[in-house]
C-alpha cells in the first residue's frame, strides 16, 4: 500500500489533491504519526520529486486462534508473531530512523 501511495503522490496532478489524499487515507492503516506528519512527507516527495526506495518487511508466525480488537471476544483465526522475526523487523526499522 505504502508502495502505491508513494506512486500516486508521484505524480505531479497529485500536488493539487494532497489534502484528498491524506483525508482518503483515512482509517486504512494504522501508524503514530499525524496527519499532518504524513502530509509533510507527502509533500516533501512532492517538492523533489526524487525517486523513493521501498523495501518490505515480513514478520512470520504460527497459526492459533484469539480474539481480535476489531471483532471482540468472537475467536477467529490469528498469527502468533514469532519474538525473533519481530525483533528483526524492530531491528530493521531503527536502522532507518536512523
């Protein structure tokens, strides 16, 4: 998704449309940064117009079965994060915001 944003906001009609974007975002992901955070860097990728490299990272698990935040205590089919592939994936991310 993240990929797809950055393409979208790649494009140059997009600088007339930043605030539908973010407001069309709306609840689709989940993240601690504002809003308004994420329109500054939608609108600093805006202003260079520099190519962005994205890289995906996978956190794996086993199978189990829970209750979800969204679906309450309905037991539904859940992943288990594995400590050590999260840890990666924390690992990783701090490299960036480095």
């Amino acid at each position: 998704m993240i990929e797809a944003i950055i393409n979208k906001v790649n494009n140059p009609h997009a600088l007339c449309n930043i605030k539908n974007i973010v407001r069309s975002l709306g609840d689709t992901f989940q993240t601690n940064a504002s809003r308004d955070e994420v329109a500054a860097l939608l609108k600093q990728q805006m202003n260079n117009l520099g190519s962005w490299q994205t890289e995906s990272i996978s956190v794996d698990g086993s199978d189990s079965t829970g209750t979800t935040y969204s679906m309450g205590a309905l037991p539904l089919y859940v992943m288990e994060p594995n400590p050590a592939s999260v840890a990666l994936a924390q690992s990783k991310i701090q490299q960036y915001l480095r």
